[in-house]
C-alpha cells in the first residue's frame, strides 16, 4: 500500500515539474525573438539569416 502512495507521488512531482519546465521555457523563446528582431533592425544580421534563425526558435 505504502508503495502505491510513493509511485502516485512521484507522477504528481514529475507532471508539476514537467509543468513548471514548460512555463519557464514560453519566456525565452519571445526573448530570444526579441534579441533576433533587435539584431536584425540594427543591421548584424541579414535577411536570409534572419529568416533561417527566426524559423529555428520557433521549432
């Protein structure tokens, strides 16, 4: 019995942090489009690579 309430346990811990890890992540991707955005108006990077990595961080 006790076994049963160890492994229901450990599902709830890893779906919440699983679910934590998920929520942490949506920021930084809108970062990093930002700091693309930032490099592409200032002139660092071109169109071409801007596209290419534009397409990456959305994957």
């Amino acid at each position: 019995m006790i076994f049963i309430w160890i492994v229901i346990g450990l599902l709830i811990y890893y779906m919440y942090k699983n679910n934590a890890q998920t929520s942490i992540d949506a920021p930084k991707r809108s970062n990093a489009e930002e700091i693309l955005k930032e490099r592409y108006v200032s002139g660092e990077i071109d169109d071409e690579t801007y596209e290419k990595m534009k397409k990456t961080i959305k994957e």
